[in-house]
C-alpha cells in the first residue's frame, strides 16, 4: 500500500521550472529519501506535497485519496506532517508548549490557548504535558522542556521540530535536511531517531544531503536533478547508476571506486 502517490506534478516560479512531470510511490512503513544537487527541487516537492504550494500539473494522493487541492490544515489533519529546511519552532513558546502544539493537531481540542488555560480542559492538559514530554524523551530533548529556543543548542532545537511533528501522529512525516548543520554525533543522533520513528509505522520521506544517514537509512533514494527524476532505487541500486554519479554523487563522493561500491 503506498501511502503517498505523486503523478505528473510540476511547478514553475517564473522561468524556473522547478519540478518537471515528477511520479513516485512511498510505501507504507518505508524510509524514502529524495535527493539531489542544490535547486534540483526537492523543498519544492515537499511544498507541494504539504500544501504550501498549487502545482501547475499533476496530482497528489495520500492513503490513497486525492490531496491535490486541499489546504495545508486539512493535508496535517489528514495525517500528513513536515519539518522546514530553515527550522521552524515557536520561539515565544517552551519546548514543550512547541511539542503541545504538534499535539493539538490530533486531539482536536480548538485553540491551542484554550488548551493551555481553560479549566474545563485541564484534565486533558495533564495528559497532553505527560504525552508532549514522553515525546520530548523519544527525542532525546526531555531536559529542554521549560527552556525557550533561544536558549537551546542547534541539534536541540532540529530534535524538538521533528517531536512536534510526530506529535500529531503522522501516517506521512516529511523532513526536509533534518541534519544540515549538525555534527558526526548530532548527526548520528538524527540517524537514531528516524529509525526510531520508522520502526514506530510512520512513513518518512526525507530530503537530505549527507549521503552516509542516506544511504545507511533509506529503503528507497529518488534522485532529482533540475526538476525531474534522474533515478530512483534501493541504496545499492543508486550508488551504482552511473547517471546518477555523473550528475550528483560524483566519484569522489563514493571513493575511488564509486562505480562497483557494493551494497553493505
Ligand atoms: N518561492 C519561490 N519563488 C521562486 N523560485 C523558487 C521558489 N521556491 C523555489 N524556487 C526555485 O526553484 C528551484 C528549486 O528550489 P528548491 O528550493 O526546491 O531546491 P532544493 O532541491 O530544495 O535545493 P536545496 O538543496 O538548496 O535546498 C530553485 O531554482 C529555486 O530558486
Ligand atoms: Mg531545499
């Protein structure tokens, strides 16, 4: 069962055709990762996919019922969740009160003040703090919980966004370079807590450039260059197209073999 489809999707800014008559399947359960050079298209994927930006052609499906027109709320509710390349966390609000958010989303309790504060709702509010920090611990960010943003180190911070996401229980999490900017360790970190997240049912795609989390994480790799599909496989079957390391993988990047790099 595929939980996303995408069919002909296009998308020009202007000249830019940003995304070319794009067709691809994630299937449940799976880590499918989407890759390419820099302006290949992929955050104009994942914008399309979540509803930020109307394609100029194609169609979207999620579980397998047509998205392609919703607004963005209605794709989160549902069960579509994403974090943003350029992080995106409330910086007015505690880590936790971010997580309450992602929260929110699923326990359909209106607004999120009314969470907070109404009495009518403070039972709930115990179980939705006990839950949001049960999620901050999955995500190894539990310490952080009354601290603001502006207090926490990077690595934190891209850790507290993906525990919001998946605080609304996504069927589909999108993650858009969850470890740019982070260390070999804090990168490892993220390499956990994908996997974590995986083996908890929900279907990741992700877009990221360090190629070992890629390649040690993913079921599937889709490669986008200027806007189309140049290739799409298992791992082995990527490192090894030789389209692909012309456009983008580069012989450097696999070592001096790249053309027979074996699987494991
Ligand atoms: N809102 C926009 N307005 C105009 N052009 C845009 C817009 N969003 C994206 N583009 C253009 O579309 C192309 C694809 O951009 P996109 O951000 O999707 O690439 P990307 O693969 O995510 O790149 P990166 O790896 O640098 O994040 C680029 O040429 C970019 O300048
Ligand atoms: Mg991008």
């Amino acid at each position: 069962m595929n939980v996303l489809e995408v069919r002909g999707l296009s998308r020009a800014f202007g000249g830019v055709h940003a995304v070319r008559e794009l067709s691809f399947a994630v299937a449940e359960g799976t880590v499918h990762s989407l890759i390419g050079p820099n302006g290949a298209g992929k955050t104009t994927v994942f914008n399309l996919i979540s509803g930020i930006y109307a394609p100029s052609a194609g169609q979207v499906y999620l579980g397998g019922a047509e998205i392609t027109d919703l607004a963005a709320h209605r794709r989160a509710a549902l069960g579509l969740a994403r974090t943003f390349q350029n992080l995106q966390v409330f910086a007015n609000m505690t880590a936790l009160e971010n997580v309450l958010v992602g929260l929110h989303m699923r326990l359909d309790m209106g607004l999120l003040p009314q969470l907070l504060r109404s009495p009518a709702l403070r039972g709930r509010e115990r179980e939705a703090r006990a839950e949001a920090r049960e999620l901050m611990r999955f995500a190894g960010v539990e310490r952080y919980a009354d601290a603001f943003p502006a207090s926490m180190p990077f690595g934190a911070l891209k850790r507290l966004e993906i525990a919001r996401a998946v605080a609304s229980r996504p069927r589909l999490l999108l993650l858009d370079e969850p470890a740019a900017g982070l260390n070999q360790t804090e990168t490892e970190d993220i390499d956990l807590l994908i996997r974590k997240i995986g083996d908890s049912g929900v279907t990741v795609l992700l877009v990221e450039h360090d190629m070992r989390l890629v390649m040690k994480i993913s079921d599937r790799i889709l490669v986008l260059d200027n806007g189309r599909k140049l290739g799409e496989g298992t791992p082995a079957e990527v490192r090894r197209d030789p389209q692909v390391i012309a456009a983008y993988l580069g012989a450097a990047a696999l070592g001096p073999k790249a053309g027979d790099i074996h699987a494991e």
